[in-house]
C-alpha cells in the first residue's frame, strides 16, 4: 500500500493532536491547484487530518470529498463549497 501512496510510513503518527480550531480551511476542489501555494496549503490540511485517530488520507492535493469527510469529521462541518454542505 504505500508503494502505491495509499499509505505514508515516512510520516509515523504523532501522539499530539492539532488543534483543531487551527486546521486551514480550504476551498473544496475535486483537482489539485495548480498554485503553489494553495497545493502547499491543502497537503498540509491533509497531514493535519491524518493526525486525527481513523483519519487516513492520501496527500496529493485534492481537496475532495474524502478531505471534506475527515475536515467535518474533526470540525463538525464541511470544508467551503462543499455540494454535501453541513
């Protein structure tokens, strides 16, 4: 699995939980930002999320519905533009 990036090893978990209210929040997308600053930004809301316990997202980018799913998860709500909403 992580030969094919559904698992990162690089990164073990970390026994800190971030703060939740800190998690950036990043407009819902279905294809990676081709600005390197929102790419930046949605890869570590990912690496954020992957923090949470049952959280296991791939970093790629992709600010979709699995992303939006574990955001609601931690933050109780989805991330903006969203079609799901709260």
């Amino acid at each position: 699995m992580s030969e094919h990036g559904a698992v990162d090893l690089a990164s073990p978990p970390s026994s800190k939980l971030p703060d939740a209210a800190a998690l950036p929040e990043v407009p819902y997308a279905l294809f990676a930002s081709s600005d390197p600053k929102q790419l930046e930004k949605a890869e570590d809301l990912q690496r954020l999320l992957n923090m949470f316990p049952g959280i296991s997202l791939k970093i790629d980018g992709v600010v979709g519905p699995r992303t939006s799913a574990a955001y609601k998860t931690v933050k109780g709500k989805y991330l903006p533009g969203d079609p799901r909403g709260e």
